[in-house]
C-alpha cells in the first residue's frame, strides 16, 4: 500500500523587493491531517487568534502564540519543510513563468517519492491562470515524478492553516536571507521567531543557512546562481 501525503505551498519575494526569493511547503500524511489542523485551532483558541495568521501578521501580541506554533511544528513528527531560496537578480531564466516554474520543479524534485501519493496545494493568485496547469503538466505522469502526484489545486490560504504554516517558516527564512532584521526597525517580533526556529535547527541565524538535500524535517535548498534558460 503507498502513502499518500498532502503538500501545502506558498512563496514569499516572487513579485516584492529582496534579492531572495522562496518557494516551498510543509508535508504530512493525508491522514494526520485532521489531528494536526485540530492542533493549531487549539493553539489558535488558546491565545484568541482568529483569521489569517501567516508570517505579515506576526507582531508582539501574538508572539507567544507564534513561538508555540514554530514549537509545535517541530515536536509533530508527522510535519514536514521543504524550502528552495533563489537569487534574483543573478540567476537568468528565458521569463518569470519560467522562473516560477522551475523553482516549484525544484521543490518536488528530491522531496516527493515516487513510490508514495502525494496532493498538492497551491495558495491561489488572482493574477495568474495559467501556473497550475503548468505545474500538473510538469508533476503529473511524468518521468521523474511517474504517477505519484494525483492532483495539483489552488486554495485560498485564508482557509487553509497548513498553508498559513508555510507561509509562516518561508517568511521567517526569507526575513533573514533578506536581511531584512538588520535595518533600522525590524520587528523584534519577527526576529523572534526567527530565533525561535534556528534554535530548533541549531544554527545561530537563518540567514545563508541550507541543508543538505537528505534533511528531513527542516530541509531549505539554495538554488544558486547561475543560468536557467
């Protein structure tokens, strides 16, 4: 019997200023799905945190809330990271699609299996209608990826809490990649949480730090430099 696992993404800097951008998701099995969802509306309960709570809505009142959520991910052995980092400005592709396309390709590739299942969800953009059509051409009864993506979605992340956690680790190693908690008032709130996860990675900073692709729990694979035509 293969397992079969949900994989929720999202992307911090595509479109925003930063010499970085980030495309990546969090894992787990369909069928802890329900029990990890319960877990987070109990955290969400505990501290009366309603709504979206992705990493733009991190802040001082809700930061206690935040660190037991990052702690949460890292106890639940069933949850899973992935993240791929890209330079910008000096990596080269033939157009954005094209960057957003191999960037997600960079994603799967090395985290799926293809002996298991995996569903894939996309956090929904207005302004674009072609990108998952490509992704299920790129994932679906392909070579490298055989039949082990059953379907590729869009969601709203306002709906979706696993999608609001990617959403959550990405900004936070986005934020320091960027060096964006070095300016001049960069939320301590946010540097915090920064914190709260390298230490459970046993690093010092986020900023510049990749894993080797073997890296299970909290995987973040730096695309280089380079050209991608």
């Amino acid at each position: 019997m293969r397992n079969i696992y949900n994989v929720y993404c999202d992307e911090s800097r595509v479109d925003s200023p930063g010499e970085y951008m980030l495309i990546g998701g969090v894992m787990c099995p369909m069928d802890n799905k329900k029990e990890i969802v319960g877990k987070i509306h109990a955290l969400r309960a505990k501290y009366k945190v309603q709504g979206e709570f992705g990493w733009k809505t991190v802040c001082p009142s809700k930061l206690v809330f935040f660190q037991d959520l990052i702690d949460y991910f890292f106890d639940e052995n069933t949850l899973c990271f992935r993240c791929v980092i890209l330079e910008k400005e000096t990596t080269v592709f033939s157009s954005a699609d094209a960057r957003f396309q191999k960037t997600y390709y960079q994603v799967f590739n090395n985290w799926l299996d293809r002996r298991e299942f995996y569903r894939i969800f996309i956090d929904h953009r207005v302004d674009d209608k072609t990108r998952v059509a490509t992704l299920r051409r790129c994932l679906i009864n392909t070579r490298i990826f055989g039949e082990s993506v059953k379907f590729v979605e869009e969601v709203e992340s306002s709906d979706n809490d696993l999608i609001q956690l990617a959403d959550l680790l990405i900004g936070a190693v986005g934020y320091q990649w960027n060096e964006l908690d070095t300016i001049d008032g960069a939320s301590q709130a946010k540097i915090s949480v920064c914190n709260s996860i390298a230490r459970h990675i046993s690093t010092d900073t986020l900023a510049m730090f990749s894993t080797g692709p073997g890296e299970d729990k909290f995987n973040i694979f730096h695309f280089g430099s380079y050209m991608c035509r």
